[in-house]
C-alpha cells in the first residue's frame, strides 16, 4: 500500500512476517540523543497523565515487531539528534507494538491498521492528527508539526455524535476523515450516505466513490446488493476494481470481529454468524477460507492450541482451498513459540510433511512468489527443518528466505 508515496505496512502485507519466518524483531529502542520515548510497558493512560502535568502534546509511534518501515524510522530517524532536541522538548513520547499488551485493543479504539502511523494527541488524550509510513528526518519533523495542529475533526466528531446527518455535513466530514485514515469512522459515515440507496448508487458518481473508497462492511444492503448484482457497478468503474473491492470487503471484515479488552481475547460471535450466513447466501468466492483465517487467528491470539491445530487441518484439507506454501509454513510458527503440546504440534507437522513429499514427488509445484512478490529464498528447504523445529529437535535455520 503506498499512499503519498511513503511506504506503508499494511495487514495485506503480513505474509513478510514470514520470510522473516522465526525471528521475532524486537522493536529497537531509541538512545543517545534522539527521542526518549517513555519506558516499555508505560500505559497510554500513564503518558496522558504525564503530558498534562508537564503540559506537552502527545506522540505516539504506532508499530508491530515485522514492519520494516518501523524499524527504519527507528533505527535512522528517532536517534538523531536534531529529532530528539524537537520532540523531548514539546512532546511526551510513547511507542506501543500494536500486536502485545494493551496495542490490539488501542489499535482497533483508534483505528489503526497499517504501520507505521504516527499519531499526536493534546494532553486530555484528544487525537489532533495523524500520518502514515516512513521518511527522512525533515520530513518526519514537518510531517509532526502540521499534524500538532487541531484541523476541526474533533469539532465535526462532536457534531456527528450529536446526531448531525445533513447530506453536506457527511461529504465534508468523510473528506476529513479520509484524510485522517480512519476507517472505521469512514464505513460509518459512508454507511449514512448510502441507506436506502443500495440498489440506486451505482448510478451516481459521488456515491459510488463513497462505496468504493470508504464502505468497508459487508452486511451494509449496498454491499449485499452489489455482491449479487454487480454488473452496473463494473459497467461504471470496471470489472476488476469492482471484484477487488468486494473480495476485500468480504474477507477483512471477519478480522475486525476479534476483539480484545483487558487481555481477554474474545469473538463478536453473533456478527460473526450473521457475516458466515451472508457470505453463503451471496455464494461468496473463498467463503470458507475467509472464515477459517478468522478461525486461526482467534484460536492463536487465545493460546486454543487444540482449536488451532484442528482448524488448520480442516483449512489444509477442504477441498477449495489451496493453502499456498507460504501461508503453511507461517502457521507453524506460533506453535514453535508457544505450543508445548507435541502431540499438537506433531499433528501440525504431518501438514507440513505431506506438502513437501508432494513438492519432492512431483505432484505440486514450489511456491515462488507472495502475492505479487518473488521469494528469493528456497521455501522447500525450510520446510523439513520446520518439521524438525516442531518435533522438538534442535535446527539451524541459517539465512531465512526475504524479499527481494
């Protein structure tokens, strides 16, 4: 995802976690004379009330362990000096990895979810702005400071949940928040815009770019109705962006429905069953991989290792889906991590096995690229130590496969 041609990563993009495969980056931690973030396990609560005391604007560096852009930033730009003398001096500095501790649950309040992105608050904790990828030290600085500067979005949210729905007001209100990448807040108010009209929008170029750019729920009548009569819609945009747009409605939407509040993980499962239900009833393409990816993923962020396990033997074994090999050897490494049941993991193994001896046989291909990206590593040779790993036995896994 690039937007203002800075390099963003996006949840699209956690595949690179993978030709990382077993290191778990730790975040590098500022020193010398750059930023002095507040220390590692600081709350955000604590750093509000430092910011109001000290009477400073808040910074907040929103990470994860396998973005490579957070990690430039922090390797190249917070340790100079020239940053460290602007930022210490006016703001209270606080670095959160959005994938541990209280980061899932201030990722999904704030709506974060591509990283970097970087955010200022005043000191009562109130957002003043936002933005998005890496950059050198200027622009990181300048980035900082027209984003310190309250643009009127905390009086349109105000405004909004008063209850204003003026048609004007929800066009200049979506602008400002689109700017802001607040896509939660975007859905909702491109939902407003589109009530009633889901059988009519596709006809009108404003509503039409309101479902394109910012509709993200797919149980939204627009949505539902496109997915089964999509035609006028293509014959307006095209066919591909229309499918693309629908495929990613449809499969991201499950991700959102894993919540977590105070370290309890937990599953929204009556929207769950209503998105399982509508996915079926619009005969959606990958509908049982999208569920079981939501499946896996609940499973691993409660530690359900039997969960787990199974719902990767049933991903591996139905028969539409084609688990892509990078896909299956990221799996293993949570159980690695974290699984001491080696009964489970020896289950999780075989998977791992078979797809190899069918690489090794003949009867499928190797897997050389992600996505759109070619792997410049042997995933093949990978595989039989990851088997290994899992079985309890000591391997040397030597230079990983990376992107080239």
């Amino acid at each position: 995802m690039i937007i203002d041609n800075e390099v963003v990563m996006t949840r699209k993009n956690i595949f690179i976690l993978l030709l990382l495969v077993f290191a778990v980056c730790a975040q590098a931690q500022t020193a010398g004379k750059g930023i002095k973030f507040e220390a590692e396990g600081t709350l955000f609560r604590q750093a509000v009330q430092k910011a109001m005391s000290a009477k400073k604007l808040i910074f907040v560096d929103c990470y994860t362990s396998w973005c490579g852009p957070c990690k430039m930033m922090a390797r190249d730009v917070f340790t100079q000096e020239k940053v460290g003398n602007v930022m210490n001096a006016k703001y209270v500095n606080f670095k959160i990895d959005m994938e541990k501790g209280e980061g899932p649950e201030l990722a999904k309040k704030w709506q974060v979810s591509a990283y970097p992105t970087f955010i200022i608050f005043n000191s009562a904790g109130q957002e003043l702005g936002r933005f998005l990828g890496g950059s050198d030290a200027d622009g990181f600085l300048k980035r900082v400071q027209d984003h310190s500067i309250d643009k009127g979005s905390s009086e349109m949210d105000a405004r909004w949940n008063a209850g204003e729905r003026g048609e004007q007001f929800l066009y200049d209100y979506l602008q400002t928040l689109g700017s802001s990448f607040k896509r939660d807040q975007c859905n909702a108010v491109a939902e407003e815009l589109l009530k009633g009209k889901a059988e009519t929008f596709a006809s009108d170029d404003k509503l039409r770019n309101v479902f394109m750019r910012h509709l993200t729920n797919p149980l939204h009548p627009a949505a539902i109705y496109t997915t089964k009569h999509p035609d006028e819609l293509k014959k307006a945009v095209g066919d591909m962006q229309v499918e693309m747009k629908l495929r990613n409605m449809w499969s991201y939407f499950g991700r959102d429905l894993i919540n977590e509040t105070d370290g309890q993980v937990t599953l929204d499962e009556s929207t769950f069953g209503k998105w399982v239900k509508a996915m079926d009833d619009c005969d959606v393409a990958n509908r049982d991989e999208y569920r079981l990816n939501v499946l896996i993923k609940l499973a691993e962020r409660q530690n359900d290792w039997a969960s787990y396990v199974k719902h990767l033997e049933e991903a591996y074994n139905h028969p539409a889906i084609d688990v892509p090999d990078i896909e299956l050897c990221k799996w293993m490494n949570p159980l690695m991590k974290d699984c001491k049941d080696m009964d489970l993991r020896t289950r999780a193994a075989s998977l791992l096995q078979n797809r190899y001896d069918a690489i090794i046989n003949g009867t499928r291909k190797p897997q050389t690229r992600a996505g759109n990206m070619m792997l410049s590593g042997n995933l093949t040779e990978v595989m039989p130590k990851l088997v290994k790993a899992l079985k309890g036995e000591a391997v040397d896994f030597g230079n990983q496969p990376r992107k080239n």
